[in-house]
C-alpha cells in the first residue's frame, strides 16, 4: 500500500464515529515501519501553523479498510 492509497480514506475515530481529518505525512522510523499518521488539524482563514496537526499512532489504527480508516482515540 502506498501513502497515496492511505491520503485517500476517511479517518474515522470508533469512539464517536466522528471524522478527524486527512492524512498529510506518516512518521516512519529506522527500521522502516510506519510509527504514526499526521492527521491534518481543522483549516482556518490565513492559518499556516502545522503546530495543530494530530498524532494518530500506528497501534491506534483498529481497522485499514477500503474507503476508510478506523482509529480508537480516547
């Protein structure tokens, strides 16, 4: 699976069944393995910040389906 397949799904949290966001970046570490998903923070008028962006961690993800992702966020 490539980044692009992953950018394409909706992230939906299983604790509420809410939308968090799109994927912008992953955090891979030495070894190769994905570590986390930068999930885009919400977009507001002139805002350049990325400080806002949230961190889903890989063992977060329950579930990598065809049009969506499924993460438990407490």
């Amino acid at each position: 699976m490539r980044l692009s397949d992953l950018q394409t799904k909706t992230i939906v949290n299983v604790k509420d069944g809410r939308n968090i966001g799109s994927i912008i970046d992953v955090n891979i570490n030495l070894d190769g393995n994905i570590e986390s998903l930068v999930i885009e923070s919400q977009k507001r008028m002139l805002s350049f910040s990325r400080e806002n962006d949230m961190i889903v961690h890989w063992k977060e993800i329950t579930k990598i389906g065809d049009d969506v992702i499924l993460v438990d966020i407490k």
